[in-house]
C-alpha cells in the first residue's frame, strides 16, 4: 500500500464527507481539491463515487421522511442522461476548461444569492435544464451539488428538507454513477481494495457530521451553505 496516497486519500475522504453529511452535498467539492494533490482525476472520482453510495446508503435510511420525492422524481431522467455523458467525456477527453466554467458559473450565482432581491425560480423546463447540467458534473467530477441546490432550494422550505433532498439525489446519482464508471474502467478492483481500509475513517465523519447538523442553527447552516459554493467555486478555476 502507497502511504502517502493513503494518507491524502484518509484525509480527503475524511474532510468531504464529514461536509456531506452536515450540509447534504459538497463532499466531493471538499474532497476533490486534496486528492487531485496525489492521484489522477479519474481515480479521484472512482474513490469519491465509492462512498458516494455508501453514504447514500447510509443516509437515505436516515432521512428518507424528510426527503422532496416529487422534486427527485423531475430531475431523475435529466440527471442520468446528463452523468451518461459526463462519464464518457471523463475517460475520452480533458475537461479542464469545462470545470473552469462551471466554478465561474456558482460564483455567479453566489453573487446573484448574496446581492439580488429574489431568488432564481425555475419552471420544470428550467429543472430539467439543470438537472441534465448537474448530471453531467456529477459524472464528469463528481461535483454538480451545486447545480442541484439551486433546484432544491425552489422547492423546500426548511434546513432539514434540503439537506435530507440533496442526500436523496447524491443517492441517484451514485445508483447510476458507480455502474457506468465500472463499465467505462475508470472504477476496478484496485479502488475497492484501498476504499475497504478508509471505511472507518469515512464512518467517523458520517459521525461527527451528524452530531454537528444537529446542533446547527438555520443562518449559520444558510452562510455556510453559500461560503461554500464560493469556496467550490475559487477551487474549480484554480
């Protein structure tokens, strides 16, 4: 075993997910940038994608009364169709600049959130539109939370809904996700050999994430929601 991807790989898992499971989605934004220091992007994404589903798993049990089914329901066949795409552009292309563009993109909509008087509302043309943008993130790079947020905030009404609906659709995404890297070659055996020993670490930040959102309070979950899309966003251009 290589230690020193072991141990970026520990950390990377370990910082995203304990994210994911007190806001609901920007594990892989958080993870990402630290395993890009010793890996691959597409041995990055195989990693993410493995406790993607694991986390669902483990989450959507959690959360399942709390989850916006009608709204995962709209963005279902739009976001398969979209990771579809993602994941042959990730293992025929460079996608570089495709990433720089969509952190430009959640820097615009940070700004729009902060400074404009109204949030984006979206009629089910404009659902569908950016459910087929996030799928196509999620397979790319494993990072189109932020696309489904501006989704899922048109629609719940509390702190708990949206985190327990972000949790639902990273459950959709990983179902369709995992499948495809597998058949593409990007996710094998090797990932899932390494994957078994940072099991505890992963657990242990599902732990300490769940503790934190339940004492969390609404404007603070509200500000850091937007600290980072800005931080996701800063990462991705750079």
């Amino acid at each position: 075993m290589n230690t020193e991807i072991f141990l970026i790989l520990s950390i990377g898992i370990f910082v995203g997910f304990y994210v994911q499971t007190v806001i609901g989605f920007a594990g892989s934004l958080m993870a990402l940038p630290i395993l890009l220091f010793k890996m691959e992007l597409p041995d990055a994404i195989a990693y993410i994608s493995i406790f993607y589903m694991l986390s669902s798993i483990f989450l959507i049990a959690k959360e399942w009364r709390n989850i916006d089914r009608k709204i995962i329901i709209q963005l279902a066949i739009p976001s398969i169709l979209g990771i579809i795409v993602g994941i042959a552009v990730l293992t025929f292309a460079k996608p570089i600049l495709l990433k720089r563009g969509l952190g430009v993109f959640i820097l615009l909509y940070v700004a729009y959130a902060l400074i404009g008087k109204k949030k984006i509302k979206l009629n089910k043309i404009g659902v569908t539109s950016f459910g087929i943008m996030a799928g196509f993130f999620s397979g790319i790079f494993s990072t189109g939370g932020p696309l489904y947020v501006i989704c899922v905030e048109n629609t719940v009404k509390n702190i708990k809904a949206f985190r327990a609906t972000m949790i639902g659709i990273s459950g959709l995404i990983s179902i369709t996700r995992v499948p495809g890297l597998a058949v593409s070659g990007i996710l094998n055996f090797d990932h899932l050999k390494m994957a078994i020993f940072i099991v505890p670490i992963f657990l242990f930040a599902q732990f300490l994430g769940k503790r934190t959102f339940m004492n969390i309070e609404e404007k603070v979950f509200n500000k850091s929601l937007m600290l980072l899309l800005c931080f996701s966003g800063i990462i991705m251009i750079f």
